[in-house]
C-alpha cells in the first residue's frame, strides 16, 4: 500500500484526506505539513487513521513516502518540490502555476530525470487536456475563457494594481485579456487551468487568457478553443464551486483524487 504525504491542509488537501481515510484512495496519509499548525490540527482532528504533523515542509518527504502531495500554493512548489525530488519521491502538483517559470520547470525537469521520479499534474477543473496533448504538435492557436462570480476572485494580486473593487462589479466585467504567463502570476490562486492548458498544448506565452467576473452566475466556467491542423475543438465546462471554497471548483478536488487513486491503485487505466 501507498504512503502519502500531503503538504497543505486546506480545502484540496483536507478533502483527499478523507477520501484516504475512507479508503477511496487505496494508501495510508502517514505525514502532513501545514504552515499553519491550527490547520493541520484541525485536519488530523478529522480523521479515523491519523497521520503524524512534521515541522516543516521538507521533512514531508524525509520518512518513507512513496509521493508527496503539494495543496498549498505556488511558493510551496518554488520552495519545497526540488527537495522532494531529491529524497526520491514522486510528486503531484496541485498549484501548476508555478511551472510556469521556466526556471523552475527546467529545473524540476531535470531532478525528475536525475532521480528517476514523475510529478503528476491532475487535469483540475477543465476537461479535454488529453486531446490538447495528442495534437499539440498540430495546435496553431489555444485559448480559454474563465468566468467565476466576483467573490471567487477575491484576493487575487490583480485587484492590488486594479482600480477595480470585486465587490462592486453589478455586471459582467473582463478582467484580464493576456498570455497565460501573466494570468497565473495575477490570479495564483483562481487560473491554475490556464497553466495546464498551456503545458498540455503550445506553451505559456502563446496561450490567451480572458477572465470575466459575472455576478450573476452560480458556476465556475471554462470554455477552451483551440485550431489547428488537425481541425478544431470547443470544450466548456461548468463547475460549482467547492462548499468550502468558492475559488475551487468541485471538479478540481474531483480530479485530484482520481489522479491520487489511479497512482495507488493497479489495473486497466483509461486516459491519463
């Protein structure tokens, strides 16, 4: 059986937890990490097999893991996913757009060559990033539209240069129109699709972005174009937003511990 780490115990990383502990993830949840130990108290709280909270980050990947699990934030992969690589652990990346520093995945890059370990990328809250992979050498244009209420983009280092207050948007409103670069950079926490569109298809900076906050919907929604050689595609997907936290989609938790379980379990696997 699997032994997991997790490093981040807010909303994504408390719901793997217990679908862990409920055995929808064939493995055992050995060790977690919180920056805040309220967090990671209150997440062993809820648990019938409890793991052990390590002081820091680093140590996640120190005790006999088989994979680490990042559900924290950018600045955790920047700052704890090369250590876990070198200890010999695979990782799956929640916060994806920190691979967008090509730095940073050039150096991850590599370690996973080094050290012979994977980083799984779950495809979070859109759907078809299969298909984007298959014709990537075909793409000549991709793109994705987002649109979430004004609350789930509460936060976000836009608003700090923005004259925009998103308590105050009555009506639907665009954003941000750019690369997919600049999107994860101004909503870390609300575009990680952006990033893994862009790594599945034709890279960060041809990658258009547009993000509108609507009032009025109820939905977290993402519509992916792409065209090329191989013809076209339009791929929209609406998502309610997490109970818990109305930046996160449901699908996004979803997809993580379908990602989780595929690597814990054995048999016929369909797609990736």
């Amino acid at each position: 059986m699997k032994k997991i780490g997790l490093l981040g115990c807010g909303t994504i990383g408390t719901q793997i937890a217990l679908a862990i502990d409920s055995g929808a993830i064939p493995a055992r949840l050995t060790h977690v990490f919180d920056s805040s130990e309220n967090a990671a108290a209150a997440l062993v709280s809820k648990l019938k097999t409890r793991p052990k909270i390590v002081k820091n980050a680093h140590l996640l990947s120190s005790h006999q893991v088989d994979i680490v699990v990042e559900a924290a934030s950018q600045d955790a992969v920047r700052d704890s996913a090369l250590s876990i690589l070198q200890n010999r652990r695979d990782l799956m990346i929640m916060s994806a757009g920190a691979l967008l520093d090509d730095a940073i995945l050039d150096v991850l890059s590599d370690a996973c060559r080094d050290y012979n370990r994977t980083i799984y990328l779950p495809t979070g809250a859109v759907a078809g990033l299969d298909a984007i992979k298959a014709v990537r050498g075909e793409l000549e244009s991709l793109s994705i539209t987002t649109t979430k209420h004004p609350r789930s983009l509460r936060g976000a280092k836009f608003f700090d240069s923005s004259d925009i207050d998103p308590d105050a948007i009555d009506s639907p409103t665009i954003l941000f129109e750019g690369t997919a670069a600049e999107a994860v950079s101004l909503f870390p926490a609300n575009i990680n699709v952006a990033a893994l569109l862009s790594l599945s298809g034709i890279g960060s900076q041809d990658t258009r972005v547009k993000i509108v906050a609507d009032p009025k919907t109820s939905t977290n929604t993402h519509r992916i174009d792409a065209s090329g050689r191989f013809g076209k595609m339009a791929i929209t997907v609406e998502n309610l937003p997490d109970p818990a936290n109305p930046k996160t989609s449901r699908l996004a938790v979803l997809s993580a511990i379908e990602t989780l379980r595929q690597y814990c379990s054995v048999g016929v696997r369909l797609g990736t």
